[in-house]
C-alpha cells in the first residue's frame, strides 16, 4: 500500500516530467544504473531529464525534515563535474517559481546584487528603513541561493528558515551572522504581513554591513 508521503512524491514526479518534457527534455522517470550518464555510485534519482548537451538529475522528496542534505551534496559535487549538467533536490515546500526546477537562472548576476546592496544602502541613509529592510532581504536571499548552487549544496529552493539553518549547518554562515539573520526575519516577517515594526538603525547597519561582507567573500565578476 502506498502512503499519502509516495503518492505526493509520486504525483511530483509525475508533474515535473511533464513539465520537463514541454521544454523540450527527454525524461526518463526512475531510471536505472544503465540509464544515467556516468556513475553515481549506486545512487538512483527519481527523474533525468536531458536536453542536447546538459541535463538535470532530479531527486524528489515530500518533506524537508531530517534529509540527508550532506549526502546530496556530495551526488551535486560529483554531478557538477559533468559539463552541462546539474543535480537538484525537489520539495513539496520549495520556494515558487514560474519555471520547471533547473531551466532557468532567474536569480541576479554578482554585478547586479552589488549594484542593489548600494541602492538598498541609499534607502537606509535617507532613512527609509522599512523599504530599505524588505530590499536588504530580498538581496541576502538571493545571496545565500547563489550561494548555495555555486557550493554544490542543493538547498536554493528551500523555504527560507530552512535555507539559513542549512546554510548555517554548511558553515556558510558564522553563528554571529545566523544569530543576526533570525533577528532580522523575524522583523522582516512582521514588517511584510503589515504589522508595526520598531527598526534599530545599529541593528539595520548590521544587517546590511552582513550583505557587504558576503558579496565581498562570496561574489566575482561576472
């Protein structure tokens, strides 16, 4: 009998195939050793979708809780090492997107984050502090999903919360910098569901001297 978790999770699979297949992919749904490009040590993913000379390895998972997200990392890590191709970790709770997981990068260039942490930064000088807080976190989200693609960590389509503890577990984020950030969602939270919210101006220069510093570790020209 199958449970309501591997009928989602088959529904899922059923949904991103066909989505793949209306971008022009071929899919091949629980493929077989023999199917996969290269070998992934045992390893069976739940979809492959190819496309000329790149493809996505998909692995599709119903709840976000106790993954084995070091593990996947390593499958992302080898796959990365094929030219063209990609591995990604699929959730029922990702983030939305108008686009099939893995088609298209509709996140910023590096070029582009600097340019909106300077303007978020104008807005926190004339203070504006509450447009200056919803920019800010849409450019440290962005950050941390670039992040997470260009390290192989296949979380970028995590729900946020999820996103930083990863991040944080991963060692991208210092305990400094995750104690910050769950302050600062917590303000950003009340701020956007439309509720009053007190903003610091140390605790708003905090967060956006955070956003420089990992634009500065993290980023490259592009």
């Amino acid at each position: 009998m199958i449970s309501n978790t591997q009928q989602s999770e088959k529904e899922k699979i059923n949904e991103l195939a066909e989505q793949y297949a209306l971008e022009g992919y071929s899919v091949t749904r629980e493929p077989s050793e023999f199917d996969l490009p290269f070998d992934l040590d045992g390893y069976r993913p739940d979809l492959v979708a190819t496309k000329e000379n790149s493809g996505l390895i998909v692995e599709v998972k119903a709840k976000l809780a106790r993954l084995p997200v070091e593990r996947f990392r390593e499958i992302a890590e080898e796959v990365s090492r094929h030219p063209g191709w990609r591995f990604l970790l699929v959730t029922l709770d990702d983030v939305e997107s108008q686009n099939p997981p893995g088609t298209s990068d509709d996140m910023p260039n590096w070029t582009q984050l600097r340019e909106h942490a300077t303007q978020a930064s104008g807005l926190l000088r004339e203070g504006r502090k509450e447009p200056a807080l919803l920019f800010l976190w849409s450019i440290f989200e962005a950050l941390l999903r670039k992040r997470a693609i260009e390290m192989s960590i296949p979380i970028e389509r995590f729900p946020v919360k999820r996103l930083i503890n990863h991040m944080y577990s991963m060692g991208e984020l210092a305990l400094s910098q995750y104690d910050l950030t769950n302050s600062v969602l917590e303000s950003r939270n009340k701020l956007a569901h439309g509720f009053l919210t007190r903003l610091d101006e140390g605790f708003m220069n905090q967060f956006n001297t955070l956003i420089m510093t990992l634009i500065d570790d993290w980023g490259h020209s592009d």
